[in-house]
C-alpha cells in the first residue's frame, strides 16, 4: 500500500486550466481532434507542472487526502490501482483501444451481460463522461453501490469503478472526481490488442521498498 506524500507539491486543482482555445485550433486543423476541456488527459494534453505517480501507462495526480494503493508482482509490473478517499474508493484500468474509434459502448454492454448472469440489475446513466453504469451488488459484507465510467482516449480507454459514497451518489466524488480529471494516461507507439491492457509498472524507488510502505 502506497500514500502520497502531504505538503511541498502543486496539487491538481478542478480549476486547472486545459491548453488554450488557439492551440486547440491548430491541432484540429493539423487533423488532429481538439484538445478536452478537462482530463483523464492523454499525455499530449498534460497540464505541466503537476506533481503525479508515474506508473508508466498511467500517471496519477497527486491530491490532498487521497491515498493511492497500488498492488504490484515480484517483478514491478502493476496488477490493481486503487485510489481512497474516505469512504469512497476508485479502481483504475487502461487498456489498448483503436485509433479511430472507442470501446466503452462495447465494454459497458458486456459489463451489464455478466452483471445480468449474477443476477445484478445494472442501469445506464447519464455522467459527465458520457454513459455510466450503476448498480447495487452482493459483497461478502452485504450490498454495496458501484459505479462503471468509461473514456475514450486516442489508442487508449480508461475505465473507472467508484465504490462507496462516490458510487451511490455522484455529488459526493469530492477529491476522488478531481483526481480522475487529472489522471495522464501515456499510450505507447508499440501494436498492441484491443482490450490488452496497458503496461504499467512501479517506480524503481517503490519497487525497492517494502511493499506495506507508505511514501
């Protein structure tokens, strides 16, 4: 289990601003798409002068208040992210999508086809990303609200799965809501599978480190 350090850092902020309204401009008329108002960002787009995790194919924000988990193999390479606040959590996935054309609608509808086999009712709702899926499931300590958003980036989708508070009621994402909207995600250039998910790996310094130290 990681945590982020407290203090001496710029922290991501809801107010941060995206690239400006000209350079928009001229990555559209150079064939590229316009520049998002807000993240999970794809790198090109990164705000600068943020403090993040980096974890190779994905780079987390640093927030106050937030505590990032992450479960890595003996190698390094990173199998679980998941980020706290309170009593909302936020698991995080990345994985290798086309380049002309997302994969949410098509993963969504497969979530809700398992969810429906287990006998879990799962509902579309309308997000600020698009198209969210909630639902109530069974836990070994009884039912639990959770809450599927997908983005489509160039090459990449990210999915994320709120827990708790921040599932059951999305005005109440707080810092976790913020930290989505400031994650980076890196797509490499290597031809990869759709759906494959994105390497990520632990910092060489927590790599080092016994795996129950917070930094």
């Amino acid at each position: 289990m990681f945590s982020r350090k407290r203090g001496g850092a710029k922290h991501v902020r809801a107010a941060d601003a995206p690239p400006s309204k000209a350079l928009a401009q001229s990555l559209a008329a150079d064939g590229e798409p316009p520049a998002p108002e807000f993240g999970p960002w794809d790198v090109r787009y990164a705000p600068a002068d943020v403090q993040r995790l980096d974890l190779g194919s994905l780079q987390i924000p640093a927030i106050e208040g937030v505590e990032v988990r992450v479960q890595a193999n003996p190698d390094g390479a990173v199998e679980q992210i998941v980020l706290v606040d309170g009593d909302s959590a936020l698991q995080l996935g990345v994985f290798a999508a086309p380049r002309t054309e997302g994969i949410w609608d098509e993963v969504r509808e497969e979530i809700v086809t398992a969810m429906t086999s287990d006998g879990v009712q799962a509902h579309e709702v309308a997000g600020r990303y698009g198209t969210e899926l909630v639902a109530r499931v069974n836990t070994p300590d009884g039912p639990a609200d959770v809450r599927f958003v997908g983005v489509d980036g160039p090459r990449w989708m990210l999915r994320a799965l709120f827990q708790g508070a921040a599932a059951a009621d999305p005005s109440r994402e707080g810092a976790l809501g913020v930290a989505l909207q400031g994650l980076v995600v890196v797509r490499d250039e290597e031809p990869r599978p759709v759906r494959e998910p994105l390497p990520l790996r632990l910092p060489r310094e927590m790599a080092e480190q016994n795996p129950t130290q917070q930094v």
